[in-house]
C-alpha cells in the first residue's frame, strides 16, 4: 500500500474515532453534572461504578477511541511541526497511544472493579 493510501486510512480511521467519541463525551459530561449537582461524594460515585461491567465497557471503548484518537492526531502534529518521518514518527505515536491505553485501563479498573491493576 502507498504511503498516501496509509495516511489517507489513518486520516479516515481518526475521523471515525472522533465521530465515536462524540456520545461519549456527552454521556461522560452529562453524568459528571449529574454527579456533582446531586452532591454525591468519591465514595457514593464509587458505589455505584464498582461491579458495573456496563460502566467498564462504556468506558473501556471510551478510552479506546481516545487513544486512538489522540495517538492519529500526535503522528500529525509529529510530522508537520517537528519534522518526524517514518518509523521515528509511526513508533513513538504507537507507544503514546498505549500509553494511554494502559493508563486509561488502569483508571477504569479500579473504579470498575475497585482495584490497581
């Protein structure tokens, strides 16, 4: 595959992220002023996440999109403003996007499952 085909599908699949992104955020918005204009407490929150495998897949393929998200727009700004090109360009978004994963994994296990991992 070219490298304009690539970039193109990559440009597309950053688009779908941030289309995927959109309910969330404002269901995530939505429960957050929930949360606070019902003055519910960490601990009140927590009662309610833990346990809950629909809040962990919520927020799991919410963490996904981001990642992906973020990592797509990085390479971007990496290749026009800082000059990276090819593997040095492609590997370090790789790694920023499962950075994110793994932080992002982390945080939802523990008010999901109510642990570290």
């Amino acid at each position: 595959m070219t490298d304009n085909r690539f970039d193109f599908r990559l440009y597309m699949l950053q688009r779908l992220s941030a289309l995927l992104m959109v309910p969330f955020v404002l269901v995530h918005l939505g429960v957050m002023i929930y949360a606070i204009r019902g003055g519910l407490s960490a601990a009140e929150i927590l009662g309610r996440t833990q346990g809950s495998l629909a809040w962990f897949a919520f927020y799991g393929t919410f963490v996904v999109a981001v990642s992906v998200h973020t990592a797509l727009g990085l390479r971007a700004i990496l290749g026009e403003w800082a000059g990276l090109r090819g593997k040095a360009r492609d590997g370090l978004s790789v790694v920023i996007a499962l950075m994110l994963l793994a932080l992002g994994a982390r945080a939802i296990w523990a008010v999901t499952m109510g642990g570290s991992l």
